[in-house]
C-alpha cells in the first residue's frame, strides 16, 4: 500500500493545480499577470531531493508520467511538459549529487527547476506558434509570478512532506 502514496499525492496535486488559482483574490486575478501551479513539478523535486537515493529515479519517473498526465488533461500539444518535467527534474537529479538536502537547497533547486520547465515551455509554444511574446514580458508577465506562486506553495508543503518521504525512505531501504 506504501507504494501508492507518491502517485496518489501527485494524483492530489494535480487535481488541486486546476482549481487553486480560483482562491487567489480578485485584485490579484485581475492583473495581467500570469499565476501558473507547478505543483507536480515542486513535489517531483521534493521526492528527488528526500526520497530518491543515487541510483533510483521516483521523483523523475512520476514528474514525467504526471507532466504528460498534466498535458491530457489540460493542454491541447502533447509532450511539452513531458519534455519540460523531464529535462528540469533531471538537471535537478544531477545537482542533487552535489548539494545536501535542506530547506535552502530545496528551494534554489525549485527555483532552477521551474526556470528550465518554464523556458522549456516558452520555447516549445513559441516554436509552434501558441505564443507571441517577447523574453522580457514573459519574464514580466509569467516567470516570475508562477516561481513565487510555486515557491509559496513549497514553503507550505515542505515541513509536511520532508519527513513523512524521509520516513517513507527509510521504510522501503529496510524492505529490500
């Protein structure tokens, strides 16, 4: 049953991206700034970072799975956060190996994350054409509110979940 938990929070999470920016106030919504919920993206780092151990991929595989999962459901171009997810958690899984896991290191480490998958995205949607904006309004306008909405979210779940993937490490070395 352990086994379920990752998945089922990320199941949560994703459920949960498409209906919190509605608990945003007004005021905020009215501007023209976009608020975008990497909630899969900032838990994926989260396991990455206390759950996963040198040579296991839990955190890249579910951020993949649900990134592509996040496509199906709300986006009409398949792949691009497959792609997004997948090269902005594995740069993490590489600098993981070089940085002790803390609050302060999660955080850098998120904020790296969502400035890839973000680029990624802009990149991708300007290619194809779903986008036509320039570098710095979408600096302006996208990239920084959805990292500081997205770091927000991260202080809230960071106290909860540290110990509970720890925990849930720890349980599933001593089962091998």
């Amino acid at each position: 049953m352990r086994f379920l938990y990752l998945p089922l929070w990320l199941i949560i999470f994703l459920v949960l991206e498409s209906v919190a920016i509605q608990f945003l106030p007004n005021s905020v919504m009215q501007s023209e700034l976009l608020y975008i919920p990497h909630w899969i993206l900032i838990f994926s780092i989260l396991i990455l970072l206390f759950y996963d151990q040198g040579k296991t991929y839990h955190g890249l595989m579910n951020g993949i799975i649900f990134g592509f999962l996040t496509e199906l459901v709300y986006t009409d171009l398949l792949g691009v956060y497959l792609l997004a997810y997948g090269s902005s958690l594995y740069v993490i899984h590489l600098l993981n190996k070089l940085l002790q896991q803390n609050l302060f290191v999660a955080i850098v480490l998120s904020i790296v994350g969502l400035v890839i998958a973000e680029f990624v995205l802009f990149a991708v949607y300007t290619i194809v054409g779903q986008v036509d904006m320039v570098i710095s309004d979408f600096v302006q306008i996208r990239l920084i509110p959805t990292t500081l909405i997205n770091l927000l979210f991260l202080l809230i779940i960071y106290p909860v979940f540290t110990k509970r993937l720890i925990k849930w490490q720890e349980v599933d070395e001593q089962m091998k």
